[in-house]
C-alpha cells in the first residue's frame, strides 16, 4: 500500500467533510455548533460525492474490513450524515501513521513456528546441538536419526540415505527382504499416487541436499536456513509416520 497516497486522500475527506458541516445555533449561548451531516445544497457535497468510494475503499483496506463502510448516509431531508466518515478516517490515517513505528517495536504479525512444535524425532535428536548455536550440527544429527528411523520400521540396515529412501518409496512391488513404505490407500486413487511419488521424491531430495551437506560442509549454515531444513525433515517425518510397511507375499 502507498501509506502517503492512502493518508492523502483520508485527510482529504476529513478535512472537506469537517468543512462542509452545518451549523446552528444553541438558543442558550448563541454560538454556531457544528453538526453531523451536510447540507444538501452544500458547494462541496458534489466534491465529497465524487471521491466517496476511493475513501470507503482505502478504509475498508487501512481497517481490514469485510464491507466498504458507509460515509454518506442521505437522511429523509436529502442531507448527507458524515460524522461516522470523520471518524472512521481519522481513525485511519492514525493507524497509518503509527503502523511503521508498533511494527518495529511488536515485531511483525507474521505467523512464526516454534522449533520444539517440529516432530519429536527431528527436534528430539537437533535440540542439543541447536541450543549450543551449532545450526549445521543439528540439522546433520536430526537427518541421521530419520535416516536411522527408517531403517529401524523398514528393516534395511544395507543401504542407507538417498539409497535407503529410492528402495522403500520405490514404486515397484516389495520383494523378499526389500519391504516397502506406502502411503496408505488404494493403489489406483490418483492421490495415493500423486502423495507416493511425492514422498519418494522429496525423501531422496531431503537426503541429497539437506543431510549431505550438513554432513560434510565445514561452514555452520544460519539459523533460519537451518529451521525451514528442519521444518522440511519434520514434514517428511509426519508423512512417514502414516506410510505402511508392505511385505512380499
């Protein structure tokens, strides 16, 4: 959003609407009180009329709201109420101007993931080394233990990684000694293949270019580069969680 442009037109509206106010007379003072509404033969009624809905639309945008709200209520007399306008727009242009300013001292409203919420298998075997600031180390150690995971539920201790993960995802038959893990459902539902190929896909992938590395790189990785590898594990992980082990008849 253009917050100047956006303020710009609100203040237009504030400013003319105030303005155009009718007045009357208290009996008791005699001094003017300003109303809420516009008086329909008004010179800047036309004015307001013209920018109302780019007004209800930046308001219904800066308040997050469902519905354009409405700013010109036409009474039985033909005036137009615009008190509730004034308001809503003042409103507005303080959100505006105050947003930069809440956002840097509350942080964004981005949603944000907890690490001990990943699955308990990865965070379990990261959570020492990750507390020690040693980021590369726990996504290693996270990735070792799904690896180890596997082998232990599939029974394959003779291959291991992205090996271990093309042999029990393979989209062939289990053989003697080589059991397979599946998705569940029916072989012939487009979702269960779409969701098996997947799996296999991205488990090779995770073991190529997320344990590998971390493996073998000298360089510890940052820290947020380190979470999404782990959020990325903790997928696989739950995905795992639900596959069925398929023997040879």
């Amino acid at each position: 959003m253009n917050t100047e442009w956006a303020v710009g037109v609100l203040d237009w509206w504030v400013k003319t609407a105030i303005s155009s106010r009718a007045f009357e007379n208290d009996p008791f003072s005699g001094h003017g009180e300003a109303k809420g509404w516009v008086k329909a033969s008004h010179p800047s009624l036309p004015n307001l009329r013209e920018r109302e809905y780019q007004t209800r639309r930046v308001l219904a945008t800066v308040l997050e709201l469902d519905e354009l709200p409405v700013i010109l209520h036409r009474d039985t007399d033909g005036d137009y109420w615009v008190a509730t306008g004034i308001d809503l727009a003042t409103y507005a242009i303080g959100r505006l101007r105050t947003e930069a300013e809440t956002s840097a001292n509350l942080g964004s409203s981005a949603p944000s993931m907890a690490a001990d919420a990943l699955h308990p298998l990865v965070w379990e075997a990261a959570s020492k080394r990750w507390d020690a600031g040693h980021f590369s180390d726990a996504v290693q150690r996270a990735a070792t233990f799904l690896n180890a995971h596997v082998q232990d539920i599939s029974g394959r201790r003779d291959v291991s990684d992205s090996e271990l993960m093309r042999e029990v995802f393979s989209m062939g038959d289990a053989a003697q000694g080589k059991p397979r893990l599946r998705w569940p459902g029916e072989d012939n539902d487009l979702t269960v293949k779409t969701m098996r190929v997947g799996i296999l896909n991205m488990a090779q992938g995770v073991f190529s270019a997320i344990r590998n590395p971390a493996t073998h790189s000298t360089e510890d990785m940052e820290r947020q580069e380190a979470l999404e590898q782990l959020a990325t594990l903790s997928i696989l992980a739950r995905w795992i969680d639900r596959c069925e082990v398929v023997v040879a008849s």
